[in-house]
C-alpha cells in the first residue's frame, strides 16, 4: 500500500470547528472595516461612467459628446463653451487627450470636459429653465381664455373648470432664480 494513503493514527485530527475558530482574521491594516466594506459595496453598483471634476472657481463644468449630431461641440463653443485643459485639473492628468483633435485637454472615452464662464451659464439657464417655460406657460393661458371664451349657438359655454382651474389667472411675482 502506497505511503501516502495509509491512515496515521499518531497525528491529532481535532473538530474541524476548532480549527476555523483559531483562525480567525488578524486584526491589521490590511483588512477593511466593515463600514468601508459596505462603502465599496454601494460604489461598485453605482455605474458612474464619468469622473466628477473638482471645480474650477468662475466656471460651470460639463462633460460634452464628440458624437452627439443633435448638439455638436461646435454649436456649445459658439455659445462660449471652452475645453478644459488637462493642467487645469490636478488629478485629472491620466485622462489626458495624447492624440487627436483634442490633444491635451481632459476627456474619458468620447466625452471632453468644457468649461462655460458662470455668467454665460446663468443667462443660459435663465432662458431655458426660467423664460421659456414662463412663456409656455403664457400661451397655455392665452388657449385657456380662448376656450373659456367659446359659446353653443344657445349662448352656453362649451367649456366648464373645475374646482380652480390652473390657476393662470394669478399675476404672482416670482424670484428671479440662481442656478448653481
């Protein structure tokens, strides 16, 4: 019979229960905290594709498509957009266009960073998520009114409200907002 197979009755073979309980994790710097642990556990599902930028003082920071033919880079640079230098951003240096059209700025598969001063930003986000919808808003009154308006051939109105309404009829003067 082969050595290796034959049963040792000299070695002490305790519950395999004693075993797993000496050993134990060594409480070290190698090993992290539960707290950490479950820190990890959250950032590893969150799928976020793209570095948050620390900020730039003065400035509005987004990443752009270069592939997006709805809203082409060009159109945002017209609007006063710029991109974001790789030296700008402590950090950021691995992200570093090394070839291409945007050779030296920051970027990360097909999006670059674009910076666009805060004043521009805030005129931008004035028009488009204060003014424009007020205006909507205005000619949705003006469709109300114009039903409210309308009569039968017996004179009765063909529309009735309601409770209140939409309550168009109010003049109440809202804030001006700051966006951030």
């Amino acid at each position: 019979m082969d050595d290796r197979i034959k049963k040792n009755t000299r070695v002490d073979r305790s519950s395999r229960s004693q075993e797993d309980a000496s050993r134990a994790a060594p409480e070290d710097a190698t090993f992290v905290s539960s707290e950490e642990r479950r820190r990890m556990f959250r950032s590893e599902w969150l799928q976020e594709a793209l570095p948050t930028p620390p900020e730039i003082p003065g400035y509005h920071l987004c990443w752009l498509s270069t592939t997006n033919q709805y809203d082409p880079i060009h159109k945002r640079m017209r609007m006063g957009y710029e991109p974001v230098k790789a030296d700008e951003l402590p950090g950021f240096e691995h992200l570093k266009v090394k070839a291409g059209e945007n050779v030296g700025f920051v970027a990360c598969n097909e999006m670059v960073l674009y910076k666009l001063p805060m004043a521009i930003y805030q005129d931008l986000m004035m028009e488009l998520h204060y003014h424009a919808p007020r205006e909507e808003q205005e000619k949705i009154k003006v469709q109300q009114e114009q039903l409210l308006a309308q009569r039968d051939s017996n004179g009765r109105s063909l529309v009735s409200i309601e409770g209140e309404g939409m309550g168009f009829g109010t003049n109440e003067r809202h804030s001006v907002p700051v966006f951030e």
